[in-house]
C-alpha cells in the first residue's frame, strides 16, 4: 500500500512505501507536520549547495 499527499497550492505529491510512512511517522512530533518533519531531519538549506563550484569549474 502507497500513502499519497494530494497536490494543493505550494505542495508536491510524493508516495512511500508503508515501511518509509511508518518510520516518517514514528518520528513525526505532536503537531508537527510531514513537511516540518522533513524540514528538521534533513535542514532548510541550499538542495545544491556546491553548484556555484561546479559551474564555476566549466568557465
């Protein structure tokens, strides 16, 4: 079984295993959202934090 998020204003639809939603869930904090969760394990950084070097490395 897939567990989907439907696309509104500003979201994007993703699906996951039931043993990904189980681990998500298990992690996810009292009133905390899946997109808070996401946002705290893996940061609100730059996805490409070194894209600046490599497309500097082409010049």
């Amino acid at each position: 079984m897939l567990y989907m998020h439907y696309i509104t204003m500003g979201t994007t639809t993703i699906s996951l295993s039931d043993e990904a939603y189980k681990i998500l869930k298990a992690q996810k904090m009292e009133g905390e959202s899946f997109s808070d969760l996401i946002l705290r394990k893996f940061g609100k950084g730059d996805l490409f934090p070194h894209s600046d070097q490599f497309l500097a490395s082409f010049l």
